[in-house]
C-alpha cells in the first residue's frame, strides 16, 4: 500500500528476476556443454546421425533460453503518487515558458478509474488472453495548449478510440475556443493550467493569493466555452518545489484538485526528435497506473501515434481524467489534493 512497501516488492521482483536469470544462464551454459559433448560425440558417428541429436539439442536448448520473458509488467496495485518527487526536478528543467500539453489516452467510451478492470472489456482482443491488462491504464496528458497543435493531438487520439487530458493556459484560450470545445466534445478532459504560466507571478509573489486567482479566472473562462466547471489543476513547471505545505492548504481550500505526473516525457526538450520522446517514455513506464507529462509541441505530436502504439503492445488501456473517481497524483502525496 505504501510506496515503501512496493519499492521493496519490486525490489524482491528484481532480485527474484536476476536469481532466475542467473540460474537459466547456468542452465544454459550446461546445455552448451552437453551441446558440444554430444556435437563432438556426433563427430565420430556417421554423419547423419550427427545432424540427427544436433538439431534436437538445439530445439532442447532454445527452449531454455525462451523462460524467461514476461513478467516485465508487474501486477502490483498502481500507486500514482509514488515516484513524482524524482521526476519534479526534471519539469522544472522545463523552465523557459513552455505550453505544455497533456494528453492522455482515454478509451473513447470510457475512463477507467486506477484500480478497475472494467475498461478492459473494451480492450481489443488483447483483454481475453491477457488479463492482468485490464489494469494497466495511462493517462495521457497534455500541458501549455490550446493552439495549434491541439487540434491534431484530438485527432490523434480520436483515431486511436482513446483521450487524453489537457491542461491549457487561461491566457492563450482566446481565438482558441473552437479547438478547446471540439477537444471536450470528443471526450477529453479540459484542465487548468493558470492564466500566465509565468513563474515569478506564479510562485514569486504574495503567498499563494496570484496563483489561485488565476486558477479561478480560468476555471470561468473554461466553464463559458466547455459548460463544465473544471476543478483539477496542473501547477506551472509542476508543484515541486515552488509550492510549500501553507501553499498546499491554500489549493486545497480553493477545492482545487492538482495533478502531477509520474512520467514525464521531457517532450519540450527534443524538437525534431520525436523518436527521443519515444524512448523517454520507455524508460521510464512500468508501474500499473501511469499519468505521463507531455506538451502540445510539434514532437510530440510527431512521436504521439508511436507513443500509443507501444502502451498498447505494452499492455495498457488509456483513461481520460474523470471528477468522480479522482484519485490523487502528486509529488508531495497530498490525500486532499
Ligand atoms: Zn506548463
């Protein structure tokens, strides 16, 4: 339950993992060993017996080495809140004003909450023989739109069957509101991102009194153009480490709800290197529950079709954001937030 306690339960996973290696190795070199006895032994023999026990010791042999795959996934409950804080230095690396967009995978029908299998019976056919995938889900999200790129990442994920979650900034919602609500209107989530996105007006000034201003000013503007009132929140450059425990309060008591990441694609970083974003997120996606950062950047809209094409192989089914089955995601494991 606790992130310690699965830490360790990974740990164990590895370590049982790297025995079971270990010892298939060794089964392996014995196999070799025989391998050669025999292969030496056939030598001698006439030469199509020869031919005869070498290719049986190599079925034998192939078969060794085939044990083992799997269990790269674990089945381990998803703990969304657990490894933020290591990836919150990385997005504050993002510094420079950055839009970033969040897009999730969300099965166009539905959003599955965490923990429930439910959405797996959409899963194609992969939900019959597999299903431990029913409880794999990602969140898409997409940070810093709306703009031009918000349109094609809807599109993306239209063609897919899935949403994603966007957290768009209140000041470039302007000559934008027709992409906002199509995005809505599709299935997606839209959430709050701050009017600016400017740090120093953000996180420089007077306690936490800008920062929810904003938050609310956009949650109107939002509510005007989607006719719902959005409450979930994701802070600039994310919460850490601008936002104190007095700030946390603040957010809480505004009834905002904040989401972080638990992978955060560093997509802002790799104009032109859709495939580098690709490779950042199979780096780093292995729990049950993932909510991966990326922005609505050119790259990313590039890499976004590949991205969705290894989750699903990886087994996982995509959620959108849903109010009512919230549940928390942030680096300081606020239960309120
Ligand atoms: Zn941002």
């Amino acid at each position: 339950m606790s992130y310690i306690q699965r830490m360790e339960e990974e740990q164990q996973l590895q370590q049982t993992k790297r025995n079971r290696d270990k010892r298939s190795s060794r089964r392996m070199k014995s196999m070799v060993i025989i391998a050669l006895v025999l292969s030496s032994a056939s030598l001698v023999m006439s030469a199509f017996a020869a031919n005869n026990i070498w290719h049986g010791n190599s079925a034998s042999h192939g078969s060794a080495v085939a044990v083992t795959p799997k269990f790269a996934g674990s089945a381990e409950p998803e703990s969304l809140t657990e490894d933020k804080a290591p990836l919150t230095s990385t997005e504050s690396a993002e510094a420079k004003d950055q839009p970033q967009v969040n897009a999730n995978d969300a099965d166009t029908t539905q959003s599955p909450p965490p923990a429930n299998p439910k959405e797996g019976k959409e899963e194609k056919t992969g939900a019959k023989t597999e299903k431990k995938t029913a409880q794999k889900v990602i969140y898409l999200t997409f940070d810093d739109g709306p703009g031009k790129y918000t349109d094609q990442i809807v599109s993306i994920l239209n063609k897919n069957g899935i949403h994603g979650t966007f957290f768009m900034i209140g000041n470039q919602v302007s000559g934008n509101e027709k992409a906002i609500k199509t995005a809505a209107e599709n299935g997606n989530y839209i959430g709050l991102h701050s009017m600016t996105h400017d740090k120093k007006k953000l996180y420089r000034s007077s306690g936490s009194a800008r920062f929810i201003k904003e938050f609310k000013q956009e949650q109107e503007i939002i509510q005007k153009i989607t006719g719902t009132t959005p409450w979930l929140i994701r802070a600039p450059y994310g919460s850490k480490p601008e936002i104190n425990n007095k700030f946390l309060n603040d957010i809480a008591a505004a009834k905002f709800k904040m989401w972080d990441w638990t992978v955060d694609s560093k997509d802002w970083n790799y104009p032109g290197k859709p495939e580098r974003i690709i490779q950042e997120i199979k780096r780093q996606v292995h729990r049950d529950t993932e909510v991966i950062l990326m922005h609505e950047k050119s790259q990313t809209v590039q890499a976004l079709p590949g991205i969705i094409k290894y989750l699903k192989k990886k087994g996982y089914s995509f959620a959108v954001y849903k109010p009512d089955q919230h549940f928390p995601v942030n680096f300081a494991k606020d239960e309120r937030l």
